[in-house]
C-alpha cells in the first residue's frame, strides 16, 4: 500500500440523537462552529492531504448534506451582482474545482463499518481515507489527515489517528494497544472498540482519522455485530492487524469531540478566540461572564 490517497469517506447517516432535538432536521455534520458547518472543516481536512473525490455515505433523510455540497446557481449570481465577491468566494469554496463530491446511500443504520463498506464500489482497489466529521481535527501546520497520509506512504501501512484519554473515558471510544512508539508512530498489536475501563487495553482512544488498505473491505463484508450490535470498523481493522502492519498514529493538532456537547462549546469557544475579527469581542464576553 505505497499509493497516495486520493478518495476520501464521509459516513454521514448518523441519526445524531445527542443532539436532538437541534438533529431533528439538521444533521449533526451541518452543525456550526461559528459559521462552517462541522463536515466543511473535515472537507478542507481531506482536500489538503490531497483528496480529489469525497465520498460521503447518508441516508435518505440527510438531504441537507448533499444541498450544501451541490451549486447553488441562483444564490451565486445575486451575489455576484450585488457585487458581493467575498461572499460569493465563500459558496464556491464550499468544494473547490477539481474536486468531485460522490454521494453514496446506507439504507440501514447497521453502524460505521457498514457505512465504510457501502463505499466499496466508488473507493475500489485503492489505499483510502475515512474521516468522522463530529472529530473536529485542528492544526497550525499541516492538517493530521495529510500528516497521517505522508505516513502511509511512506511506511505502505494502515495509519489510524489516536490520543491518549482519561482511563474513565475509555469506554467511549475505540481503544489500541501498541508497540512502542517512535516518530510518533507506533504498530497496533491490538484493537477493541469502546472497551469497559477496567479491561480497556491502554488509555489510546481512535480519533476518526484513518487511511486503510483497501482490503478492510473484504473484512468489513465478514465482520459479526459487535458493540452496540452494530457492524463495527473496529472490528474490521483488528481483522486487518492480523495480515497488514497498522500504524497507531500521534497527530499534531487539537482534537475537538463535537459529537459531544461540551465538544461543541470547547471548539466555538476556541475558534472564536483565534478568530481574526471576533476575538477581541468573544475574549470580553468571556471575560465577563466569568467574572459574575
Ligand atoms: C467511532 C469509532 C470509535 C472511535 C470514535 C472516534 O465511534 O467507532 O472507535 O474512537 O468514532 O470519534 P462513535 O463516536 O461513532 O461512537
């Protein structure tokens, strides 16, 4: 597996349920962190470590996904004769050209590695990325999905992105044990998903980054149901780990878990913070309220 990545995957069929009743008709991707949806930044993420075509996996209900990535002809010529250029760059950089947008339907909610499998057809025979847009990945420099890319290039291997958790939150994620690491790189020896704190392997939980071989297809099509009696990725790559070396991966960059609430907040807090015209304001606003 020494090929560059070129086609990424979205699974974007999640019900949301912690956020309703908000997801009642906004998927939780679509939700905002100051004014870009959740699912632009994983976009950006993907098209920086060189992605061309983005697979994004929804359900029949998830319209708004698929709305947001299409043209929006009428919306781009009244700002264009209103004049309006910086606006009207904002809504033609939602996917730049270049860039093709694949939508692919999981008809059931049969859990994450279902939705990876349903991509099959358009990823085909080639090393691929798979990146869960609630992750919010940021990083100063260059983006952990291209770093995570560079890594599989180089090495021909699987690269999963983890970071160390809290032992209590273990049981939230998806948990690998691992050879030493060096480079930031360490080789997965063993992987299970959302273990009980007191047997989880390590405190190394999975971010939802990953480039994977091509054949976790295969094992996705014979893996059982598994936590949460749904059909898991997990489960697929501790099959995978089994043939083809899988790299743990220590990425550069903050990790916000907006699939959580407090995720939420802890991104809009901070993207406010840095943000080039809202800081001086978010900063006093803060401010006083702690002061209270
Ligand atoms: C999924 C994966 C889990 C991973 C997590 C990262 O879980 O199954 O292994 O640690 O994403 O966000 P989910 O959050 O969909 O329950």
């Amino acid at each position: 597996m020494t090929r560059r990545i070129r086609k990424a995957v979205f699974p974007v069929a999640g019900l949301g349920t912690r956020f309703l009743p908000a997801t009642k008709s906004v998927p939780k991707e679509m939700m905002p962190i100051i004014d870009r949806p959740l699912i632009q930044y994983a976009v950006d993420e993907a098209i920086e470590a060189g992605c061309d075509t983005l697979i994004f996996v929804t359900n029949r209900y998830k319209h708004a996904v698929a709305d947001y990535f299409d043209k929006a002809y009428e919306l781009e010529q009244k700002l264009e004769h209103a004049g309006k250029t910086a606006q009207l760059e904002l809504v033609r950089y939602v996917l730049p050209s270049g860039v093709r947008a694949v939508f692919v339907t999981q008809a059931e909610a049969l859990g994450l590695g279902h939705a990876v499998l349903c991509a099959k057809p358009v990823v085909g025979d080639e090393p691929f990325a798979v990146l869960l847009p609630d992750d919010l990945v940021w990083n100063q420099g260059p983006g952990a999905l291209r770093q995570m890319a560079d890594t599989a290039e180089v090495t021909g291997a699987s690269v999963i992105a983890v970071e160390d958790v809290p032992k209590a939150k273990t049981g939230s994620y998806g948990i690998v044990a691992t050879e030493d690491f060096s480079n930031r790189q360490g080789r997965i020896r063993a992987i299970v998903e959302k273990p009980d704190p007191v047997k989880a392997p390590s405190n190394l939980a999975v971010v939802g980054r990953y480039v994977l071989d091509p054949e976790i297809f295969a094992l996705l099509e014979n893996v059982e149901p598994g936590s949460g009696g749904e059909i898991q990725l997990t489960d697929a790559i501790a099959a995978l780990l089994e043939k083809k070396p899988v790299l743990a991966y220590r990425f550069e960059g903050k990790r916000f878990d907006c699939g959580t609430h407090i995720g939420l907040i802890e991104a809009t807090i901070e993207f406010a913070l840095s943000h080039e015209n809202l800081s001086g304001a978010a900063r006093e606003i803060m401010q006083k309220a702690l002061a209270r």
